[in-house]
C-alpha cells in the first residue's frame, strides 16, 4: 500500500503555514535591488564624512 495514497496533503501540495517575514523580504527583488544600492551609498557618504572631519584644521 501507498503511504502517500493515505496521506491527507498531495505530494505537490504545501500545508498552510505562514511565510516568516525575513522570507517575504528577501524574496522581493525591488526590495534586494534598493537595498544593494542605497546601504553602500549611506556607507561611503558615512565614511566620507568621517574623513573630512579626521583632517587637522590648518593654522
């Protein structure tokens, strides 16, 4: 006998469990394609303010 036959679910089908969050987010490809743009903008903005105050103000 077939176990998959007694089963209550199909074998193509997924149970009804929530999509944790962390999932969703990453599945979104805008979302990745925002991300991969604006964190290393806000980085080298970040790092560039840090350099420009780390000069010795000339006397």
């Amino acid at each position: 006998m077939d176990t998959a036959s007694t089963d209550s679910t199909p074998a193509n089908e997924v149970p009804d469990e929530p999509i944790p969050a962390m999932q969703q987010l990453l599945d979104n490809p805008f979302l990745l394609l925002f991300l991969g743009i604006a964190m290393p903008t806000v980085l080298y903005i970040v790092w560039g303010v840090m350099e420009i105050v780390g000069i010795p103000i000339a006397k």
